[in-house]
C-alpha cells in the first residue's frame, strides 16, 4: 500500500460512525463472582465501577456488555485492551459515562473518535449494551 492510500485509509477510518453491542448472562457474572471473588472482581471492573454498582451482578453485567460493545466499536476485540481500561460510570443524574485509558484510548484517538455515547439495559438474566462512535 502507498502511503497516500495509507493515508486515505487513515482518513476514511477516522470519519466512520463506528457501533457495537453486546448482551451477555447475568448468571455468568454472578457464577464468576461466586467462583473467584475479588479476583474476578479486580480483573474485570474498576473501583469506581463497583462503587456505582454495589457489586451487584446484573449492574456489573451491564458494564461487562457495555466494554465488549466498546472494544467492538474500536474494532479491536478485547484481546488488545485491558477490561479496566474502558470503564462505564454513572453520572450524577445515572447516565451512563464512558471513560477510556491506557490502549483503550490509544485506540480511540488513532482512529480519530471524538465522540462516545453508550446505553445499557437489563432484565432479570440478560445484559446488554451499545456503543456509538464518532
């Protein structure tokens, strides 16, 4: 590839409205919590994301959904991503707020996001979530 159609590349990446979702198991969490504890706990979710949840596991289902959203957003997977470096909060009215650090955010500004909006939901066993990208 030449660097000018490296260069468009680039540019075409960086314009695109990117997306994904995700739904995952309640009782997956809550059978990792169970099996692992806080180790499961740490690896997966933030201080601050658990505070937001109390550590309850349909909560803390929706954020695992909402960073499998991300991490499919950015095009990557989670495999090049660390769980804690995309982080869901709660605002002071409980909107969700996405937070990004480390490759998450290398990622992002790489590919010239701005713009981050995300949606979560649950029901008695199903999380899910969505992430837009501009």
């Amino acid at each position: 590839m030449s660097s000018t159609q490296h260069q468009h590349l680039l540019r075409y990446k960086q314009m695109m409205l990117r997306c994904g979702i995700d739904t995952i198991e309640i009782s997956r969490i809550q059978e990792g919590i169970q099996k692992f504890g806080e180790r499961f706990l740490r690896r997966f979710f933030t201080d601050g994301e658990r505070a937001d949840c109390a550590d309850m596991p349909s909560r803390l289902a929706a954020r695992f959904a909402c960073k499998e959203a991300v991490a499919k957003a950015l095009g990557t997977g989670i495999g090049d991503v660390r769980w804690v470096d995309i982080e869901i909060r709660n605002s002071e009215n409980g909107r969700p707020i996405l937070n990004l650090y480390g490759e998450a955010i290398r990622l992002s500004h790489e590919l010239g996001i701005t713009q981050w909006d995300v949606s979560l939901t649950h029901t008695k066993e199903l999380a899910t979530a969505m992430a837009v990208a501009l």
